[in-house]
C-alpha cells in the first residue's frame, strides 16, 4: 500500500489505474477505523481492480465548540489496517492541501442538508458537501462508498452527485453494529463504561418503531412517540431530534405511503449518538436482526 499526500499525486495514482484498464474504488473516512469503515473497504477491494482510501479530518464539517481538535486519531494504526485489508492507495492530505490560501468555494444542498441533523449543526453537510466533491474529483473512482448509519449524508450526497453530474455511483452500504446493536462510530470512544451501557437504547427504540410500521402502522407521528417514549425513560440521553422524512428530500411526512428515513439522535455524555431505520412500506420485510452486518 502506497500513502500519498497531494490531490495530484492522487489525481496521478487514479489516471495511471485507468490506463491499465481497473475500475476505482473510493472510501472517503475520517479516520480512527474500525469494523464498519472495514466493511466498506473489503466491498470496494471485491467490487473493484483498485482501492484508495482517504483518511481526513475535515475542518469544513464542524461547527464551533464542536469536538475538531479531540476528533480520535491514530493514523499509524488506521494505515496498518488498511495494508491489511488489500488497499492500494491511502489518501492523507493536510488540511492545507484541500483547503489552501484563497480557498473560497463551497457545495451544498440547502433544503435537505438544514433538516434532522443539519438543524443543530449549520453548516456541517456544506463542509461534507464540498470534501466529498473535492474527494472524488482527486480519486476519480468508478464507485465511492458510504454507511448508512450516516443515512442524511448519504442521500445528500447522492443527490449532489445527481445534480452535479457526476460520474462515480454512490454505493449505501449497511451499518454495522456491535453485538449488543450499537452503531460503530469512532465517536463511541468517548463514551464511559455506564455510558456504553445504555447507548443500544437508541436502536432498540427505532426497532419498536420498526416494528410499529412492519405490522401496518403508517401515522409517522406514532412512530416517533414510540421511539422518544423509549428514550426518555433513560435520564443521561439528551435528545436532539426523533423525526420520520422522506428519502426523496428529507421532508417531514404526515403518512407513510413511500420510502422514509425515521432518524434520531441524541447527546450521551461527551458523544452524539445517530441511528436510523429505512422503511419503505411496498418493499420486503426486513431481514432478520442480530449480528453486526444488520
């Protein structure tokens, strides 16, 4: 595995790739990995000739007091890990790199990046929005991939990627959970013992709104009761916000006739929690739960 530092030594890796014929596969994180970034990664070594990963901790996507400069970090391990998994390419700018002196450009898709998350942090899919283009213009990948615990950023991704005309497909790809069915997130590491106790709270509650709309239940409103009645029964979470929107564009639902995302999130301690279902009421029953891939 190679590590480059600049847009056109990555820009360079990608062309050469191309000439000899193999599809590129991108997986844009922010660092500290673990298994859920794992998974993303052995589906671009399967899916494509080759993989680069790019690892930043991009300073456009948080707000003031948010936690930038205690984001956990560890790019030695973060490399070996890559190694192991079949990479071909790390990509690890500074921020000076993306954004150099003058920089003065930004994307965004105001009217699905202000709602679920983007109403307490403004701003934030507008960093996400621009380092995600500014990723995919230097790697030029075939496919870049995204877990959908982060399923807002997914589908605004997706439709930059639609109204920009872009040529690499955004492939979603399941969370993965640990076994007690918390999300992984490097953010998890700030949680205390206690804390960690109580986190799988959060999906057990959209779970019984899952249930609640799998058994025919379509008034979003009774969906969102059950989960924030779940929630309050635990006095460290501090709710941020438990809403069903469509898929489409993010908009509030008052029945649930098609695709939505039922999104909560919440402060437990130092972390922020989110998790989301997707269900969409002319699709499959969902498959069985348990285990990390679900």
């Amino acid at each position: 595995m190679e590590t480059v530092t600049t847009v056109r030594e990555m820009k360079a890796r990608s062309r050469a790739w191309r000439r000899h014929g193999l599809s590129v596969g991108l997986v844009p994180t922010m660092g500290f990995l673990h298994r859920g970034h794992g998974s993303l990664v052995e589906r671009s070594v399967r899916e494509n000739g080759r993989t680069a990963v790019s690892v930043f901790v991009n300073p456009a996507q948080f707000g003031p007091g948010e936690d930038l400069e205690s984001y956990p970090r560890d790019p030695a391990r973060d490399s070996a890990y890559l190694k192991s998994l079949g990479v071909n390419v790390l990509f690890m700018p500074e921020p000076s790199e993306m954004y150099p002196p003058g920089f003065a450009t930004a994307v965004e898709a105001p009217e699905l990046g202000e709602a679920l998350c983007g109403a307490s942090r403004p701003g934030h899919f507008r960093g996400v929005c621009t380092v995600v283009l500014k990723l995919l213009n230097a790697a030029s990948p075939d496919r870049a991939y995204f877990g959908l615990k982060d399923a807002q950023q997914f589908f605004i991704l997706r439709r930059m990627a639609r109204d920009l005309d872009l040529d690499a497909s955004l492939v979603p790809c399941e969370t993965v959970r640990e076994a007690d069915g918390l999300a992984m997130s490097s953010r998890n590491s700030y949680l205390t013992p206690e804390e960690r106790a109580v986190a799988p709270l959060l999906r057990k509650a959209l779970l019984a709104a899952e249930d609640y709309l799998i058994g025919g239940g379509r008034d979003p409103a009774e969906a969102c009761g059950i989960v924030g009645g779940m929630l309050s029964g635990e006095s460290r979470f501090v709710p941020d916000y438990v809403e069903a929107v469509a898929t489409s564009d993010l908009k509030p639902v008052s029945e649930v006739s098609s695709e939505i995302l039922l999104a909560a999130a919440v402060r437990l301690g130092r972390a922020r929690l989110i998790d989301n279902v997707i269900f969409d009421p002319s699709g499959p029953s969902r498959k069985p739960r348990g285990g990390a891939g679900c």
